[in-house]
C-alpha cells in the first residue's frame, strides 16, 4: 500500500502549502477538509516562507558568481604582486638597488626567496605591505620599478580585494538567511503536518483509494514503495 511522503526538500515544502492555499481559496470553510485556524495561519507564514527562500536562492547564485570573479581577480593579482617581488630581486642582483630596500616590504634585507602567496589572506597581507612599502620607498626620492609599475599592482590588487570584501559579505548574508531558512523550516514542516492529519483524518471513512484521491486534491503525496511498484507494473 503507497505510504505518505511529507516534503524533504524546501520546494516540495513550497509546493504542499500552495495547494492547501489554493484549496482553501476555492473551497467554503465549512467544506474545507482542515480547520480555518490552520488555514489562516498558513495564509500568513507562507509569504514569509517563500520570500526568504527566494532570498537565499539569489543570494547563493550572487555568492557563486562573485566567488568565480573573485577566483579569477585571486589569480591576476597574486601574479603581479609576485612578479614585482620578483623584479625587486632582480634589481638588487643587478646592482641597481640596495639589499635593505626588502625592508620597506617588511621582508629581511637578506631574504631573497619571494614571500610565499597561495591563500587570499597571503595576498592581501603582502599586497598591502608591498602598496605601503613601495608608497615609502617612493617618498625617499627612490627609482620607480617598472614592468609591473606600482599603478598596475594597486589596480590588480584592488579588485581582488574588492571581490574579497563582497564574497565575505555574500557569504554572512547567505548564513543569516539560512539560519531564518532552518527555522522557518520547522514552523512549514509542523503546518504541512497539522494540515496532512486533519485532511486524512476528514477523509479516513472513505476506503483506502479514495481517501489517496482526495488527499492528493490537497496536496498530499503518497508513494509506492519499490516491491510495491514491481507488483503494480
């Protein structure tokens, strides 16, 4: 015999409370197959319920398409940064500049190997050392570094800050609306219950297939389960 499934996903949720709203629009209180008291209350959770999922749904499709931006941004500016890194030992290896310029980037004078840059909070600490430190070392009267120039490193580094910032905040966002999502949640899952027992319990003196039938005008799902299917087919 088919057992009665309750939603397990937020659109099978969805879809149980718009029947048993469009039910109750269509069908007099008296005739209704559940109580007024639920009805009403359905009446006001469900705009709730839909409104805050569609948020989340949005928000995480926002979040993916920043995270990829941000990915990309991660990949452009961690090159230029180690490249001017780079371009700095070079120059000191030519002659052209001072061991102790390295300190003006808040790396030993002697160290020669480019500072390690393979998470973001890497790049932003050494992308923001590198913009201060060559800002000072410019102030000295010192000769610029080219190829890259410090303008394209503060252009590439920015942006990746900038997509940083706003995945950071998408992703609070995100975990805010999935708190409101889980408890709203609980409050759907117990209407879609109440509303599934009453209708049954209207309908339990009709035999077993009618009772499935109107039922499922409701809203309710029922389910065969896989030796059941096999005997039907």
């Amino acid at each position: 015999m088919p057992y009665r499934r309750l939603p397990n996903t937020d659109q099978a949720r969805i879809r149980a409370m718009k029947a048993a709203l469009k039910k109750g629009a269509m069908t007099s209180p008296a005739s209704l197959a559940f109580s007024q008291k639920l009805y009403l209350e359905l009446q006001s959770f469900f705009p709730h319920f839909e409104q805050t999922i569609n948020q989340y749904n949005t928000n995480r499709d926002r979040q993916a398409q920043v995270g990829q931006q941000l990915s990309d941004h991660f990949r452009s500016a961690r090159l230029y940064v180690s490249h001017f890194f780079q371009v700095v030992n070079l120059c000191i290896l030519r002659g052209e500049l001072k061991p102790e310029i390295r300190t003006f980037y808040g790396i030993n004078e002697d160290e020669k190997a480019v500072p390690e840059i393979g998470t973001e909070q890497q790049l932003i600490v050494w992308g923001e050392q590198l913009l201060k430190g060559e800002e000072a070392r410019m102030a000295t009267g010192a000769t610029r570094i080219y190829n890259p120039s410090l303008a394209m490193v503060r252009v590439k580094y920015e942006k990746f800050t900038e997509s940083y910032n706003m995945h950071k905040d998408l992703l609070n966002t995100s975990q805010k609306l999935l708190d409101k999502v889980n408890e709203y949640r609980t409050t759907a899952d117990r209407i879609i219950l109440d509303i599934w027992n009453e209708v049954e319990k209207k309908f339990d003196s009709y035999s077993p297939e009618i009772k499935r039938d109107k039922g499922a005008d409701y809203g309710l799902v029922y389910v065969y389960r896989p030796s059941e299917k096999l005997q039907v087919s």
